[in-house]
C-alpha cells in the first residue's frame, strides 16, 4: 500500500472536522510528489524559462501602473 493511500485510510478513522484537512493534506503531498518527479525529470533550462514568465509579467504589469 502507498504512502498516498496509507494516508487516505487512516483520514477515514478521524473524526470529520480532521479528516477533511487530513484529506487535502494527502492530496497536497501527493501533488508534491508528482511534481519532484517531474522536475526531475525535466532540464533545467525548461524548468527556469516558465519560471521567469510570473516575474515577467508582474514587471509589465508594474509598468503600466507607473505609466
């Protein structure tokens, strides 16, 4: 049994106000996870290009308060 679904089964013995946060809490770990394996899967170079379009952005949009 995965760490994932450990996790799912013992959300299920909680009481219901602990096992919603202990829910999104798996679903988050396992988003986490996913997303190490992609990046390590993933040159770096693609990784820091997307990276820099928020920041990108943010900087345009900063220049059309200030216009």
């Amino acid at each position: 049994m995965s760490a994932h679904m450990r996790q799912i089964v013992a959300a299920s013995l909680l009481p219901r106000a602990i096992a919603a946060d202990a829910k999104w809490q798996a679903a988050a770990q396992s988003m986490s996870s996913l997303m190490h394996r992609v990046m390590s899967a993933t040159p770096s170079s693609a990784r820091q290009e997307p990276a820099q379009w928020p920041q990108a952005s943010a900087h345009a949009s900063q220049a059309e308060i200030q216009d």
